[in-house]
C-alpha cells in the first residue's frame, strides 16, 4: 500500500513525425508514438524495458506490416498482423486490415478490423490427462 508503485507501462520517448517514412523494420525499448508512415515490422527490442514497451499510432500513422508489442494503442491504419502480449486498445478511428492477437482488448466504436481476432490469454496449454489400464481391468490416471 506504501511501498513504491510498479511502473505498468512506458513513457513516450521516440517520435516518428507525420512527414517522417521510413522503409525497414523499427525496434524500440520504451515508448514510441507514430504519427508518420513505417513499412516494415515494429517490435519492442529485447532490452529490459520490452515488458512495457508502448507503441501509439496517432490517427494519420500508417504501418504496413507486422507489429509486436506488449502495449498497443492505435487510432491510425495497420495492413499486417498484430501480437501484443499484453494490452491493445483500437481508437474510433483504427483501420486494421490483419489478424490481431491479444490477451486484452477494448475497441472504442468507429474501430474497423478486417481480420481475425484471437484471444491469447491463456497462454499455456492445460495440463493433459491420460487414462492407463491397469493389470485388473480398472483405469488409472496418469499426467
């Protein structure tokens, strides 16, 4: 209650600006807002921060191709896949044309998605049972 508060999710500190395009893949840490055009795919890099890596898409953002963050929020366009092991939030004006990957999701009214959406929340596979006949005829269970 007193201790120091955890820190959930990154500051903005890179900016790819609205006449800014780029051609290549973008690997980022912290936080980074597009607002410009990206044709490659968009990853948080390996570094410590990944687990709150944010990227914005502002709504004049364009990617074309794959995205994967944690910490997703967009309200631009996005042709490509999506993965965000964490949260993504699609904005009233997100066109998103491509499968989406989420463990949780708010879509704001207006959002277009012309794709898949699947839900990755349980991301390990349950325990599976298997049943051995024993010598007398009766089952076991076994794991």
């Amino acid at each position: 209650m007193f201790g120091k508060k955890r820190k959930l999710v990154s500051e903005i500190d890179t900016l790819i600006g609205s006449v800014t395009k780029i051609t290549g893949d973008v690997q980022f840490s912290s936080g980074l807002r597009v607002d410009g055009y990206v044709k490659g795919s968009i990853s948080a890099s390996t570094k410590n921060d990944k687990q709150h890596a944010l990227l914005v898409l502002s709504e004049q953002g364009i990617v074309e191709g794959k995205i994967e963050v944690p910490y997703l929020v967009i309200n631009g366009t996005v042709k490509g896949p999506i993965y965000s092991s964490e949260n993504i939030e699609l904005q009233p004006n997100a066109k998103i044309t491509g499968d989406i990957y989420y463990k949780t999701i708010k879509i704001h009214q207006g959002a277009v998605v012309d794709g898949k959406m699947v839900c990755n929340e349980n991301s390990q596979p349950e325990k599976l049972i298997t049943y051995v006949a024993s010598d007398n005829g009766q089952t076991e269970e076994g794991g």
